[in-house]
C-alpha cells in the first residue's frame, strides 16, 4: 500500500497558485488513473486506486498549509501504512521554477507544510517530490510570493512538469524510489512545451473558513 500526499491550500482563492503544485500533482495523477471521487477524511480529501496490484491511495489536506500533518498522521495511523511508503509532494521557492527534486527523506528545508508533517510523524525518512516555484522577486514577502497564480509562461513549462511529476510517481510505485530518482532529478529541460491535455480535477480544493500559508 502506497499514500501519495499532495500539499496546498483549500479554497477556490488558492486554486493554482504556486503553493498548491502539490494539490496539481495528484488532481493530475488521479485523472490518469481513473481514481473514484473524493470524500472527505482525516482531515483531508482521500480517493483510493488499485495501479498493478498496489493500492495507492491520494490525500490532499484540508487543514491548510502549516498544519498539514494531523491530515497526514490520521490517514497513516488507520491504514497503518510505514513511512516508507509515503510520498509528498510539494513546492518549494528553493528549486527554480519547473524543476523536480526527489529525495528519500531529508529536513523541510524551510517548507512548512513539510516540517508540520514531520513534527507529526516524528521522522523524516518519508520520499518527497519537491517541485520547483522559484525565488520571489525584488524584496516581496515569500508568504506573498506562494499565494500568487504563475506568469502564463511559467504555467506552460509547471504544466508540462506536473506531467513529467506523474510519471515519476507511477515509477516510484512500480519500480522503486532508486528507480524514480534516477529519472525525476534529471537537469531541467528549457525548452519544453506544454501538452493540450487538461487534467480533470478529482481532488478538488473546497472553501474553508481559515487561512494559513
């Protein structure tokens, strides 16, 4: 059993904003896949999928950013999946934009989401597929700078990404996270183009009372 995490904010204002390229990711990944709808669990949007025999399940937190980990503990503590079995996928400003990075585990590296989930699972040896945002421009405040959709040129390279990202993770699935790092950690291709395929959204962000980045 297999749980991809997608990190990002609830609600129709976040929806493709820099901050929730993880959300992108596994709304992508369940489209390909034929994933069921959503329902709501652990604190979070959750669908399952059978893909060669393994059961792979999706969870995209609904508690917003920093306090991503309590959706993350609840859905691992009732599967009782191990942590390497885990995958999350989020941005990250360190990472120029488009740019994929897989690791075996590591610190969240100023990511909050991130270190909320490893406060809460009380380890970092868990895979993560980083997914490049960019640096913000000039002096704007970094908490600015995630909740801002990307210029229409970085949305076609991101968008071609979000593809390349879905690959990687059928291939940590059926071949092993060694396998998928030596394909997603490859140098950043400059001049890709971006497919006609719009993935249909089958986690949907939903609207929600809190803010947090």
């Amino acid at each position: 059993m297999k749980l991809i995490v997608g990190l990002g904010n609830p609600g129709s204002r976040y929806h493709l904003t820099r901050h929730n390229v993880g959300f992108d990711v596994i709304n992508a990944f369940a489209d390909r896949h034929f994933f069921s709808p959503c329902r709501t669990r652990f604190d979070g949007l959750v669908t399952d999928h059978s893909i060669d025999g393994e059961k792979v399940i999706l969870l995209a937190p609904q508690t917003f950013m920093n306090a991503s980990g309590r959706s993350v503990q609840q859905c691992l503590d009732f599967f009782q999946i191990d942590r390497s079995d885990v995958l999350v996928v989020l941005d990250d400003m360190n990472l120029e934009t488009a740019r994929q990075r897989l690791r075996a585990s590591g610190s969240a590296g100023g990511q909050k989401g991130l270190a909320d989930i490893i406060r809460h699972l009380g380890g970092q040896d868990f895979a993560r597929l980083r997914i490049g945002i960019g640096r913000p421009p000039g002096r704007m405040d970094a908490s600015s700078y995630v909740l801002q959709r990307f210029t229409d040129d970085e949305r076609t390279e991101i968008d071609v990404t979000i593809q390349e990202a879905v690959a990687g993770l059928e291939m940590w699935i059926r071949e092993g996270l060694d396998a998928a790092m030596n394909v997603v950690n490859q140098p950043l291709v400059t001049d890709k183009t971006a497919t006609d395929r719009t993935p249909k959204k089958k986690l949907k962000d939903q609207d929600a009372s809190d803010e947090s980045t």
